[in-house]
C-alpha cells in the first residue's frame, strides 16, 4: 500500500535526524518513494571541502538505484527551518533522468507543522533537460536536438 504523503514527510524528517551538517546546521532529510512502493530514506552529509557535500535528496537516489529501483512515484523532502524546503537545482536535474520525469511528485517539508507545498518536478524544473534529449540516450525519440527550443 502507497504510504500517504504524512507518512512520506514524516519520514524525510526522521531522516532528516541523521543528516551530517556540521558546517552549515542546514539539516535535511528526504524519502523516495519508488514505483514498486519501496520508500528510500536518506540525510544530507556535509564535508570540509564543501563541494563534496551531498544533498539529502540525490543520496536517497544514489540509494534506490544501487538497491535496484529506477523509477519514482514521489519524493519528500524536510528542512530544519520553520518553512517548507524544496530540492536544490542539482537535485532536481538528477531527479529529472528518471522516468516520471518532470510528473514527478515532490513534498516539501519544514521542521514541524503541517505546511506542506506539494508540487511536481516539472513545476521547479521548467524546460528541464532529458536524457529524450540526447541522440540514443533512454527515451530517445528521434535523431538530434529537440526542435522546440
């Protein structure tokens, strides 16, 4: 059975517990829910050379695909901030490469409380770039460029 969207937020904020932010504070934590109804937690993890952190959200993916899944219904994610927080723009280009695509589902989440946006990849990710737009990649529908850009 799909967990409901509490369930889902609920989880990104118990991830959220285990981030590794020592630099920031900035803790968040995320909950993939793949399309064989798994639910894939995760935190984010800062490092000393701040360009190797990982957002909660792409260790959550990182996670599912090496566990097998490839496909995503939703995905949660929750701050530690009173607002709701969404996916940073390089998660979402990774979020993108799979095949909900821009139809993706995202919850986003502060620390408590019930304000929750619930959106779609799609909506934070206009005119996103696909793997159907490259020549032979997956999902590939023609030879070439799209011609509507």
């Amino acid at each position: 059975m799909r967990p409901s969207a509490a369930e889902l937020v609920a989880a990104a904020r118990a991830a959220r517990e285990r981030s590794y932010a020592p630099y920031s504070g900035f803790r968040v934590g995320a909950a993939l829910l793949t399309a064989q109804g798994d639910v894939v937690t995760a935190a984010n993890v800062e490092n000393a050379s701040y360009g190797l952190a990982i957002c909660a959200e792409r260790s959550a993916v990182v996670a599912a695909v090496a566990a097998g899944s490839r496909s995503f219904e939703s995905i949660a994610v929750a701050g530690n901030g009173p607002d709701p927080v969404t996916p940073c723009g390089a998660c979402r280009q990774v979020l993108r490469e799979f095949p909900k695509g821009v139809d993706l589902e995202v919850l986003c989440a502060g620390e408590a409380g019930d304000a929750l946006v619930t959106t779609t990849l799609g909506a934070l990710l206009p005119d996103s770039f696909g793997p159907e737009d490259l020549t032979g990649g997956p999902g590939a529908s023609s030879p070439g460029p799209r011609s509507d850009r």
